[in-house]
C-alpha cells in the first residue's frame, strides 16, 4: 500500500508486527498496544524506534507513559464507516500532546483524508487514493470554522483576533 506523507509517496520503513509474532531483532517496527502492554520493559529497550497500532477500540490514554518514546503510533481503520480513529487522533495530539507521526491504516479513504489531517494525522496508509488525489483532497479549503489537531487558526479566532 502507498504511504503519503509530507505531499509525497515514501518509501515504508516500519513493519508491522502481528499479535503471537515473534519480534525482529532490527528495524523499526510497530505493534499492537496490547503487546507494548504486555511487556514495555523489553520493547522499549530495543536499540530501534518503535510504533503502536491502535485498534478502534484501544484507549489511548494506555500510551501515556510511553508517548515520549513511541516514534509512530497508527491508528487502523478497519472499515471506511468507523470514525473512532478521528477521536484517537485528537485525543493523542490535543489532549496527550504526541508530537510523532500519526499515521492512518486500513480503510483510508480519500474522501476521509481531510477530515484525517484536521485530527492530527501526519501520514496516510491507502491503497484507495493516489498522491494527486490525496493533495487535492487536502487543498479542498482553505479556511475553517471549527478549531481542529491541525494547528490552523479558526476563521472565529482570526476574526476576534483582528477585532
């Protein structure tokens, strides 16, 4: 699956380590929260970055001790009508204050990946929209009403700001 990021399609560094997996002695690889649960002592100690896979019903909150060590944390969609990545994705930026990368996975949609940028993400996973789309996508507006993860200025804040 193509990985866009910073308005291009890179080249995907990490892998993805299924639940009962043994973990890879190198590279750069993410997991599920359950595992990093089950044994952050050991995980952590790897001489490599680590990642997180959040599934829609894992709490983020379980992250916090760890945030400042976790390099990624994908947030899996697994089906185009579950919208509860969204609000891990603000809760993870604007609440806990992760500042790596925040990476959509799964079923990523190009008519969702707007409204993805505006919670935090950073990277989208998708096999579902090409680069230009995925650009275009996120030049759609310019302005917005409601504050967001995205650190714009809302159109209210500008306007009082000005006043």
């Amino acid at each position: 699956m193509p990985l866009i990021k910073n308005g291009a399609e890179i080249e995907d560094s990490w892998t993805f380590i299924e639940e009962g997996a043994e973990l890879p002695s190198s590279g750069c690889i993410s997991l599920p929260l359950a595992k990093l649960i089950e044994d952050p002592d050991t995980i952590l100690a790897r001489n490599q970055q680590i990642g997180v896979r959040l599934a829609p019903a894992d709490d983020p909150h379980e992250l916090t001790p760890f945030l400042d060590r976790i390099a990624l944390i994908e947030i899996d969609f697994p089906k185009y009508a579950d919208g509860r990545g969204f609000s891990q994705a603000q809760l993870l930026r604007r609440r806990l204050g992760y500042t790596g990368e925040l990476r959509a996975v799964g079923e990523v949609l190009r008519d969702q990946i707007l409204y993805m940028n505006r919670s935090g993400f950073d990277a989208y996973q998708t096999s579902r929209a090409d680069l230009p789309n995925v650009m275009k996508a996120l030049d759609e507006y310019s302005a917005y009403y409601q504050p967001a993860a995205d650190g714009q200025t809302s159109v209210f804040s500008r306007r009082h700001a000005k006043a």
